[in-house]
C-alpha cells in the first residue's frame, strides 16, 4: 500500500494545470467586451438610408463561422441566432450556436439549443453527444449517460460515456469503452482522448493502486479537458475519503476558478496551503483567486510568496503581480515588475506596451519610457508596435521629426494599425495638422476592433477636434 504521505504529495502532476493557467491568466489575452460604440460620425450620416439586401443562411452561417475562428464569440452568436430566424428546421444552425454559447458559458442557452437539434435531427450522433456535454455541465450526469448510449457506434459519445463510467467509478466499462473509441477514426482528438487513456494506464501500472489514486488521475485528465464540473465533483468525492490530499485540493481549487467560484476556490487553496505552506503552486493559484475578487493587496502577498518559493514560469506570476500593484495604484512598484518582466520574458512586443504608458503617462518618467521603447524596438524591429511605441515617446517628448519616422515606419509595416494612426493623429495635431489630426482619428476608429480601447479614444478626440472647429 502507498504511504499517506505520497497520497499527499506529489502523485498528479501540475504541468497541465499550469500550462491552462497560463492561457487563462496571460497578460495579452483578450477579452470580449462590446460595448455601445460612440456616436461618431452620426452627423455625416443624416438623411442617408440604407438598403440592405437580403442575407442568406447560408451566409449567416458562413459569417458565424468566421467570427468564430477569430474568437468573436458574441457576434458570431448573433449571426448564427438570424441563421436560425431564416430556417429554423435546420440542426445546423441552433448545433453551431450551442456550441458558440458554450464558448460564452452560458450552458443553459446551448443546452437549449443542442436539444433542438437533437429534436431535429435524432440520429445524429453529434448533435446528441454536443446535448449529453451541455447536461453534463448543468450535472445532469444520469441524463446525459442516457442520451449517450443511445449511440453506441459513435466514437465521440463513447468518449464521453467512458468519462461518465470513470467519474462513476466503473473503471472496466471506461476503459472497454475507450479502448473502442480508440478504434474510431477522426471521432475524437488524439491528444483529447490521451489524457484520459493516460490515466489509467498510470494508474494500472502501479501494483496496489488505491481508488483515490485513479480518481486524482481522473480528475487531472477532466481538467485537461475543461469538464470543471466533472473535475470539481470528482475531486471533492475524493476529499471525502481522504481529506489531506493536498493535490486534489489543488485541483478542486482550480477547477472552481475556471468555474468562477471564487470563494470556494480560495477555500480550496488555503486547505492546500494548510498541508504545505511552502508549495508555490498553492500560493499562485491562491493569489489568483483574490486578483480575481480585486482582493489585490492578498494577492501580491501571494504571487510574493510564489515566487520566493521558486513558482515557474515566473512570467506568469510577474503578470499578475504587476496588475495588482497597477490596481492598487503603486506605480513605482507595478512599473519596477514590468520591467522585470521584460527581462525574463522577451517573446512578445504586447509586454512592452503597459511598462510604456506606465511610465509615460503616469509616472511622467520621459527617460525611463524612451529607454523601455527603444529596448522594444531592438528586440522587435520587424514589429510595427514597437516602432508605434517609440513614436508614441517622441511625441510626448516633443521630438516631432523622430516621431514621424518611427510613425512612417510603423505605417510601413502595417497600414491598418489603429494605434499607429491615432500617433499619428496626435502628432498632426502637436504640428497643428487638425485637418490631418481629424482624419488619422477616423481611421484608428474605423480599423480599431470592437474590444480595442483605441476605438473608444479616438471617437473622444475625433469628436473633441469636431467640437472645436
């Protein structure tokens, strides 16, 4: 039999945990965010009318689909939404906006929308497997099990029951009904169905395995997939039988963040911190939960207390613990993470942009914003937001004619910049160029996209410069 103390550390391996948080929490993810877009230019647009022509399925659908492969989850719903107005008896339609809601979490709506077109279409494995996922996260496990062997012969809905006989402790049925999934073609992702063959060979490979062992590896594996719901439930059955198994508090703990169960999942963590204080995984996904309360002062304890313990990869927590001072408004101390950011981690010019408005704007350090621009700009001179950055220096540092060549340059690599023509507005505006100005304000509004706060800057001065005249 193992030893209590290797039930408690150790057993399932983070690397997949940490690999997801650092998709979820990375600096430069974005983030849907639509909001009523300015009145600008609406003068220009008095007395016009617009005959629109009428707009196909197929086109919605085809709109949709674009939309989503450029992650604009909330617009390619609407299209998908006036596909279904046009030809509501096509399953089609309401199985791409299920599966759009999901990438929304609104499960509710897409389990709605994948009963739909199970109704249909009933012998459509697909459209039945994506309707047992949906009751799946709603924890209507029975259910789902139901709908999913209905359809014995689908790869995909084997995968998914095999998950429900793990979850449910029925190992052989899983494994039988993963070793036939196996001999499906193009059903199920290869990596996908990996992570939970990958359990239970671990787990047979060990003489003496103890349930809780498959049922942490199990849990581990519903992480890798996203079934939070299955994850968190698995694991708290697990705390149940042995509640000082640090690794699934971990777990759980994370599975309720993905979730944003936020109180629960601080609880997770400090139960996990009772068992090891010193574990910095703990201690990051711990800080994490309060960055995402805007309990920020726990949190830079915590990312703190991370990285003193050796939490890799640092990046990750020097994000965060930059945000927290950036939020609690110690700028001296948000700009000095930044900065070491960039040391340690040189893949991306997006990192580069806060470190720059940080001290330019806000700590009103001239020097140290041309020194981090320029670094930018030798580490990144085919980038167009590096030459953008160091424009944006000039020009605050009224060094009109470098501006405009790093502008030109900038404009050069990427005409459709939005940030590079809104520096541009502004230096046309420092040379006193408001006819210029005006008309690279309308541009950065019209190529910025809908989450961009330039969008939202540039309709504030195209309309100020308008008031002005």
């Amino acid at each position: 039999m193992k030893s209590k103390n290797a039930i408690q550390f150790g057993i399932v391996s983070l690397a997949s945990l940490l690999s997801l948080a650092a998709v979820f929490f990375t600096y430069s993810a974005a983030k849907e965010n639509f909001q009523a877009e300015s009145n600008l230019f609406k003068s220009n647009l008095t007395g016009i009318e617009e005959i629109a022509a009428p707009v196909s399925y197929e086109t919605r659908i085809a709109k949709g689909d674009q939309l989503v492969l450029n992650e604009y989850y909330t617009l390619a719903a609407s299209e998908y939404a006036l596909a279904i107005q046009l030809l509501e008896e096509n399953p089609e339609g309401h199985s791409k906006l299920g599966e759009t809601y999901l990438k929304l979490d609104e499960d509710l709506k897409a389990q709605e929308q994948f009963k739909r077109a199970r109704e249909l279409d009933p012998q459509n494995s697909h459209y039945a497997t994506n309707y047992a996922i949906s009751l799946i996260h709603s924890r209507n496990y029975e259910a789902a099990s139901n709908i999913l062997n209905e359809h014995p012969e689908s790869g995909e809905a084997l995968f998914y029951s095999a998950l429900l006989d793990g979850f449910n402790g029925a190992h052989e049925d899983a494994q039988k009904k993963l070793s036939k999934t196996n001999e499906n073609e193009n059903t199920v992702d290869s990596s996908t169905f990996q992570s939970v063959q990958n359990a239970y060979i671990n787990y047979n490979s060990q003489q003496d395995g103890q349930e809780i062992y498959i049922e942490a590896l199990l849990t581990n594996a519903f992480i890798d997939l996203e079934e939070f719901e299955l994850a968190e439930d698995l694991a708290r059955k697990t705390l149940e039988k042995e509640e000082s198994y640090r690794d699934v508090w971990i777990m759980l703990g994370y599975a309720l963040l993905k979730t944003k169960n936020f109180q629960e999942s601080e609880d997770a963590f400090k139960a996990a911190k009772n068992l090891d204080s010193i574990n910095p995984n703990t201690h990051y996904f711990l800080g994490s939960t309060h960055f995402e309360q805007n309990e920020f002062q726990d949190a830079v304890n915590s990312f703190e207390l991370a990285l003193l313990n050796g939490f890799e990869p640092q990046t990750e927590a020097y994000r965060l613990l930059a945000e927290s001072y950036l939020e609690l408004e110690q700028y001296e101390a948000a700009l000095e993470a930044y900065e070491y950011l960039i040391k340690i981690d040189q893949t991306s010019i997006d990192l580069f942009v806060k470190p720059v408005w940080l001290s330019l704007d806000i700590l009103k350090d001239l020097d140290r914003a041309l020194s981090i621009a320029e670094e930018s700009a030798s580490l990144f001179p085919n980038e167009s937001m590096s030459h953008n950055l160091l424009a944006w220096v000039h020009i605050q540092r009224d060094e009109l004619p470098q501006a405009q060549n790093e502008i030109d340059k900038a404009l050069t690599m990427d005409p459709k910049l939005p940030e590079a023509h809104f520096n541009k507005a502004m230096l046309e505006e420092k040379k006193g160029n408001t006819l210029d100005a005006h008309d690279s304000y309308k541009t950065a509004y019209e190529l910025a996209g809908p989450d961009n706060s330039i969008k939202d800057l540039a309709a504030q001065k195209f309309n100020e410069l308008s008031l002005s005249e």
